[in-house]
C-alpha cells in the first residue's frame, strides 16, 4: 500500500517508518519538508496519491502549548483539519495518533476507549481538536492514543539515565502521583502495522500493560540500568511547578486492539527491550 508519514522525523515517525517500509511504500514527510501549519499541507498531501496516510506529527511541548494555547490549536487542530481534507480529497483512510492527555485524569481505574474525555489543559484540548475534527470530517479513521512514549532520543528514559550518571546534589527527585502507561515505540508501529490491515475504523489504546507513577517508572529504570543505588525522592504533583498541568490519572486500557488480537506486552518488558537496544 502506497502510505504518507508526516512527522517522519519524530520519535514515533521514525519508528513508524523503519516498521511500516517492511511490507509498504512509504512516503516520509518530515518537519522541513512539510508544515502543518500552512494550508498548502492539503494539495501537498494529496500529491503523494496515498492509499492511507499516518499522522503521528503534533506540536507536543506541553508548556509550550500552555503559554501559545492558539499556536496549539493552529497546529494540533487545524493542521489535522488540513490532513483530514487532504484524505477526504484521496479517499483514504487516516491514522490519527492522539494522547492520554484528552482525559481529565480524575479517574480511579485505566481509561477505556470509549470513556468520556475531558482535557485539562492546552496541549489536551488541541490535541481533542484534533480527534474531534478526525471524526467529523472521515468515514474512515483510526484514533490511536498513545501514552508516555519512550523509543527515540529525547523521552522521559534518557532524562532519568542522564540525571542518574550525574545525579545533582539534591539527588532524583519524581513525582509520585502522576500516573500513567509507559509505552515503547517499536511496539506501536507494531500494532499500527496489525491494525492497518484490518478494516475496523474507530478510536484504539495503543499503550503497553500495566501503569505506573513516575517516581516508580524512573525507579524502574534506574534498578534495570544498573543504577539501583542511585536514590529517588517522591514528591507531589502540586510540587513540581511548570507551565502545563498534566492530568494526573490517564493508565490507558487496550479494550478494542486486545479484541482484534492486537496485545502489548508489559511496560517493564518493552523497557528491558529499549534499554537493550541501548546496549545498556
Ligand atoms: N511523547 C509522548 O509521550 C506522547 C504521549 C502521548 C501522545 N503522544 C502523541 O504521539 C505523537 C508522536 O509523539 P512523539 O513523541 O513522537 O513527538 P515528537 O518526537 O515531538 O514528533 C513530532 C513530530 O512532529 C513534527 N512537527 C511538529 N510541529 C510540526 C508542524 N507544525 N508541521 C509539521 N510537523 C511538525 C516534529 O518536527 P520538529 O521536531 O522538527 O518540530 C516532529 O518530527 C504525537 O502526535 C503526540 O501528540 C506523544
């Protein structure tokens, strides 16, 4: 199948890319070659004649969301739009990748895929834009919201493994009430690859099993780095002040891709499976 890739580049794209060339003909379109932000994105997309497009691009500096909630819209929002029109215009079915953080965070039991959302912040809010614009303009699109993602160069594993080969003074400090589902990229490509072959268009939880706060993800992957002297402090949400609040309580729960045959293995295995590639 003939499929377009925007964000080519990022930490997901990239994966995406080595994953789906294995059986497609891909055309990667990275950030310097084309601009969600500019409505030419459309005719862009459509010249490259695809039989589906991915869409895993997204302005993701939640703080920097935050403090330009309009350029958030511009790109996470509108940018869809574009990429949305472009598959009405090619009859092509689009893959949406979308976030834990459409969810208030304010449950007590992981997130299935058709629970109420509710964004509590700017990056969430463009990000809901995004979907929501997904389904009012296809007939047929897959949602897949990923969480906590981990695959690439810059992610929360490589803070903690940088921070833990020189820890500062104060020593690691982690947020012990911010829980979520740790997910490897490589996994999701994956996935993706499985779910593209079938027709079953709707929204998908594409996150390895299990959660964890953050204070217990960076423990995790201090013990298995080898670092387990290195000690962690826990501290609050409340105490960790940035620009973006995160919604505290987003563990995603694979209901719809587990029906389909479509299962992750647990975070603490993918991790293993990172740190390996790392040749940690
Ligand atoms: N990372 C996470 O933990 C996480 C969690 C939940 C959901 N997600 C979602 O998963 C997807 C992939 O995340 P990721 O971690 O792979 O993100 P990433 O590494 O930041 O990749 C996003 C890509 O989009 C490109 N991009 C940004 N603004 C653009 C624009 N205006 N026009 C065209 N391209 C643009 C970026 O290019 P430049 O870098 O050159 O700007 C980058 O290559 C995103 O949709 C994100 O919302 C991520």
């Amino acid at each position: 199948m003939r499929i377009a890739i925007i964000g080519a580049n990022g930490q997901l794209g990239r994966d995406l890319c080595a994953t789906l060339a294995l059986e497609h003909d891909l055309t990667p379109l990275d950030h310097a070659t084309f601009e969600l932000g500019d409505p030419a994105a459309v005719e862009q997309l459509v010249a490259t004649n695809a039989e589906l497009v991915i869409h895993p691009a997204a302005y993701t500096n939640v703080d920097g969301c935050a403090r330009d909630p309009a350029l958030a819209y511009r790109i996470n929002g509108l940018g869809t739009q574009y990429v949305a029109l472009a598959c009405q215009k090619l009859n092509a079915p689009l893959v949406y990748i979308s976030t834990n953080e459409v969810f208030a965070g304010a449950a007590n039991t992981p997130y299935v895929e058709y629970a109420a959302t509710g964004p509590v912040n700017a990056y969430g809010w463009s990000k809901w834009a995004g979907e929501q614009v997904v389904r009012e303009l296809l007939d047929r699109f897959y949602i897949v919201r990923v969480a906590w993602l981990f695959g690439g160069e810059r992610n929360f594993v490589r803070t903690v493994l940088r921070l833990a080969a020189n820890p500062p003074e104060s020593g690691l400090r982690m947020v012990a009430d911010e829980v979520g589902s740790p997910t490897y990229t490589p996994d999701v490509s994956v996935a993706v690859m499985q779910l593209i072959k079938q027709p079953f268009y709707g929204t998908y939880h594409f996150v390895n099993s299990g959660a964890c706060s953050r204070y217990e993800f960076a423990r995790e992957i201090l013990d298995q780095a080898g670092y387990g002297a290195v000690p962690i402090t826990p501290i609050a949400l409340a105490d960790y002040k940035r620009d973006s609040t995160p919604p505290p309580y987003t563990p995603l729960a694979n209901v719809a891709g587990a029906a389909l045959g479509i299962i992750f293995r647990s975070w603490q295995e993918a991790l293993a499976a990172y740190l390996a590639s790392l040749k940690i």
